[in-house]
C-alpha cells in the first residue's frame, strides 16, 4: 500500500458510483485492547453489496469516505493508506503510527475471498537439537487444538519441540488463518487481502522450527468462531481425534483464555474429548494467558516443562510469525534497554519455561 493520493481515490470512487459493488468496511482497535487498559471494539461487513450515487474523499489526511446511497450512507474516517489489487478492487485503510489497522474501507465488483476451508499441510522439520535425557514423558502423539496462527508459538511452542525432538509425532489444528488480525508488520508490508497468505506461510514455517509435521487448517472465519455451532466444531475436532489417536491434546483452557476464539476453540475441544470414555481418553493440558482471570480462579498452573534445551526453536517459531511478533518484540525489547524488570523477566520466561493446566473432565 502507499499513501493516499486523493486525486486517484476520487477518480476510483467516482469510477464504482451507479454499480452494485462488494464492499468490506471495518473498524478495530484489536481484541486485546481491553489489556492495555482499553476497550476491545471491532465491526467488520464482508462481502456486503452496495450501490451509492456519489463517492467522495475529503480531508487532508488521514481522510474520510463519504458513499451516498438512496437511502443511507457508507462512511469511514482515518484512512491514511490505499492500492488497487490484482483483482482491480479499491483497497483504503487507516494505519496508526506503528503501522496497525484501525479502519478498513474496501470495494470493489468481484467479492473478496474468504477462508479456504478443510486443508492441511505435510511439512518438512527442521532438524531440532536433541533434548538429552527425555524431559517429558514419551507420548505417542501429540495434537494441539488452536484457532489462530501464533497461539501455539507464544503458550507452547517449546513444549511441541521438546516432543519432537523426542521423536513423538506431532498435529496441529489450527482453526483460522488470523486473517483478521491488526497486525499488518512493522514497517506494514500486508494489507486486509493478503494477510491471509502472509500468515499461512508463516505458520507453515513455524510449524517447521518446532518439528510439527502435520498442519491441519480447519478454514474458519477469524473473529467468528464462538458463533459457529459447537456440536458441529466438536465433530470435526474429534473427527482428527480419532485418526491421530494421540495421547495428549493440548489446547486452550475455555472461559479463561482472554479471546472469544480462544475460549471457543478450547471449548470444542473439550467437548470433542468429553465424548471419548475415560479410560481412552487422552491426557489434556489447557494454556490460558496469565493477564485474564485463570489464575485468580483456577489457582496457579499445576505443569511446568522445561524448555531451555529448545528455547531457539521456540524464538525462532515466534519469529517465523514476523507479521504479528515484530512490532511486539520490538517493543519489549526496548523496555528491556531501557531497564524494565517486567520486560526482562517476560524476556526470561519465554525463552525457559511453559506452563499449563491439567484439565479434569
């Protein structure tokens, strides 16, 4: 994207006005505002068909979009951004300083893509470090139930890789491609249409510094997975379940992991486990982030796994996701020079330890 060039918007609008067009139109501040001492807000209309009589841009930028209709409006204000995509649709976005979207105003006469559903991926391992001495108890295989692309670097990725260097096959179910995520880089180098993309090969390559060699995307909306049916989810997580036949499914803890996807995910997963009878059902852990309210009502996490003997794997996991981790490790990485004991410990933690909830069914 480049910044706006009114002329060239306005001939656009101007181009579009008469003709039914799809148009996608979207504000967040992100889901995790409301952890910085905010208010998570976010509206997003995919794919919705408009006709308007009159498009303007006005402002000096950032800019507003005016696109009068016979009966209403279409408006958005902050845009600062702006291209034409391959598929000839008029893309306007709104950026803040660290190049995070907030607004999103695209339109064009061909629909915008959505998720792709039910694909999977062999993947190719990296070589991991041997752990010596096994640090985790053998298992037979290992699946992990996620709904965006870097849910698993950040709360397990060094436990993946200690089971893979142990040789224990690992899958990963990973529910959306995040494409809704705010997070386009630093500098931004993605915009709304091709995050997707972005993030699917990042997390292919994730997948690959942490020795998972089974991707499996189960295509869901990103931001939508709590409205899904839970039957209908669950039957497709236990339908893995009983392919794999692991011995431990790690996931989110459900009602404590902060994000509606999260606790939504988590959720079909314990439905899809609570199906199986006890005695075949395989262990789970469940991971909940500690700035929500799991450890103030579940008390502190009962497991705790060791992963100095594969921190690299797991940075490396983490910075394979260079979309969503650069603008977060940069920061924190700041406060670290800067003599922050809060960063460095973050910076500690992750690199040592993973900690995780034994969930009792």
């Amino acid at each position: 994207m480049e910044s706006i060039r009114k002329e060239a918007v306005q001939a656009f609008l101007s181009q579009l006005s008469g003709k039914e067009v799809y148009l996608h139109l979207e504000t967040t501040t992100g889901a995790y505002a409301a952890q910085r001492g905010g208010m998570a807000v976010c509206a997003f209309i995919r794919n919705g068909k408009v006709t308007y009589h009159r498009g303007t841009i006005a402002g000096d930028g950032p800019y507003r979009v005016g696109l009068q209709m016979q009966s209403g409006w279409v408006y958005a204000e902050g845009l600062t951004d702006f291209t034409v995509d391959g598929m000839g649709r008029l893309l306007l976005a709104g950026h803040d300083s660290e190049g995070r979207l907030a607004v999103s105003l695209q339109l064009g006469l061909v629909p915008f893509t959505l998720p792709i559903p039910d694909r999977s991926a062999r993947i190719e391992p990296a070589v991991l470090p041997a752990a010596g001495a096994p640090v985790l108890p053998r298992e037979r295989h290992v699946l992990m139930v996620f709904p965006h692309p870097d849910d698993e670097a950040f709360g397990v990725a060094g436990t993946i890789a200690v089971h893979a260097s142990q040789g224990t096959p690992v899958t990963y179910l990973c529910g959306t491609l995040g494409e809704m995520g705010r997070n386009m880089g630093r500098p931004f180098f993605a915009n709304r249409e091709t995050l997707p993309a972005v993030r699917e090969q990042e997390l292919k390559a994730a997948c690959q510094a942490m020795g998972v060699t089974d991707l499996r995307m189960m295509g869901l909306q990103d931001k939508t997975v709590e409205f899904h049916d839970v039957e209908q989810l669950a039957e497709r997580v236990g339908a893995v379940i009983a392919e794999v036949r692991p011995s431990l499914v790690i996931t989110f803890y459900p009602g404590y992991s902060v994000h509606p996807d999260h606790d939504a995910t988590g959720a079909a997963t314990i439905l899809a486990l609570s199906r199986i009878p006890a005695e075949q059902r395989p262990r789970v852990l469940c991971t909940a982030p500690p700035t929500g309210r799991a450890q103030e009502v579940l008390g502190d996490p009962d497991v705790a796994v060791d992963i100095r003997s594969v921190a690299e794997a797991k940075m490396a996991a983490l910075d394979a996701h260079g979309s969503q981790t650069q603008g977060i490790f940069a920061e924190w990485r700041k406060r670290e020079a800067d003599g922050d004991p809060v960063a460095k410990r973050w910076w500690e933690r992750i690199r040592t330890q993973e900690r995780f909830y034994t969930y009792k069914f």
